[in-house]
C-alpha cells in the first residue's frame, strides 16, 4: 500500500497518437494520458547491473496509485526530465498501486 506522503512528485503519462496533416498524411506526436501524484527514486548499483544484463538499462523506479491503461509504449515526463517505460507492474494483481521500472533519457 502506498502511503500519500511518498508520491511528491507530480509526472505526466503520455502516449504515441497518430494526427492527421491535412493533406491525407498522418505523423506520430505524443499526447498526455494522465497526470498523476508519484514516488520516484533511482535504482541501487547493483539491481542496476541485474537489469543490464537481462537486456535492460533501468535507471529509475516510480510508483502509482493504479491507473489502468499505463503501458511500456508510454514515457513518463517529470519536470524537464523524461523516462522511457520498460515495464510496468501491478503487484499481486491487486489493482491498488503500480510499479514502473523506467530508464532516463539524456
């Protein structure tokens, strides 16, 4: 269970959308899904190493309250920073909270 304390940080969920140029074309543009209070702090050196080498770069954590719909074709946005989502895990199925493990862009 989260406590409310630890989600400080406000993040915004956001998604792929394909829209229409006008002229018969269409482009990909990234549209907000939802924004949400969350926790987010940086993985440990060595569970670091771990998701290295399951083909992984994880540089952070975040949890949620649930949300359903959040996918690892999403990203994060967290002030100026962004993370890209390489998995997201609701513990125990039990639809109260999600964990998501995601790498920072630079």
């Amino acid at each position: 269970m989260i406590q409310s304390g630890t989600l400080k940080h406000r993040i915004i969920f956001q998604q792929k959308t394909n829209v229409s140029d006008g002229m018969g074309s269409s482009y990909e543009k990234w549209s907000t899904f939802a924004t949400r209070w969350a926790a987010i702090w940086p993985v440990k050196a060595m569970e670091r190493i771990e998701n290295a080498q399951e083909g992984q770069e994880t540089t952070h954590r975040i949890k949620i309250r649930y949300l359903a719909g959040v996918t690892a074709q999403m990203r994060v946005l967290y002030g100026s920073r962004t993370f890209e989502i390489n998995s997201v895990i609701n513990p125990d199925e039990a639809n109260r909270e999600l964990e998501i493990l995601a790498t920072e862009e630079t």
